[in-house]
C-alpha cells in the first residue's frame, strides 16, 4: 500500500509481467517487472480519444465521398429527365 495525497494509506493496481531465466533447461530465476495500472489506463484514454477522433474524420470523409459521388451521378440524370 502506498500513502495518497493525505498520508491515507490506499491500493494501487499493478501489471506484472514476469520470464523464467533458464540455465541448462532448468529454472533458475524469474525476471519480473510491475507497473502501475494508473499509468496504463492514461494510455488507452489517450488511445479511445485517438481513435474517437479517427472514426469521425473517416465518417465525415465517407459522407463527403458519398455526397459528391450522389451529385456525380445524378446531375447527368436530372439533365436526361428536363
């Protein structure tokens, strides 16, 4: 437990990530290393909004393709139908 902002103790969530180091074929050790999932949950937040971001423009582009496509096509049959 670590202490927060107030000397309270809390709990903090960690990732572990952990190899076997092998001499031989046998296990003579383990390599592990911890981070904190506070860190790891900034990434995807930054990440969702990255992807947020990349969804609309591809939304937005599709909707200007398909509207351009729509006048393409339909310009030359307003003018058969007059």
């Amino acid at each position: 437990m670590l202490p927060d902002a107030n000397g309270r103790p809390t709990t903090v969530a960690v990732a572990y990530v952990a190899a076997p180091i092998l001499v031989n074929g046998d296990v003579v050790g383990v390599v592990s290393l911890g981070k904190p999932k506070t860190n790891i949950q900034r990434f995807i937040e930054y990440a969702r909004r990255k992807i947020v971001a990349a969804v609309l423009v591809a939304c937005a582009a599709a909707i200007v393709v398909a509207l351009l496509l729509y006048l393409w096509v339909s310009r030359p049959m307003q003018s058969l139908v007059e």
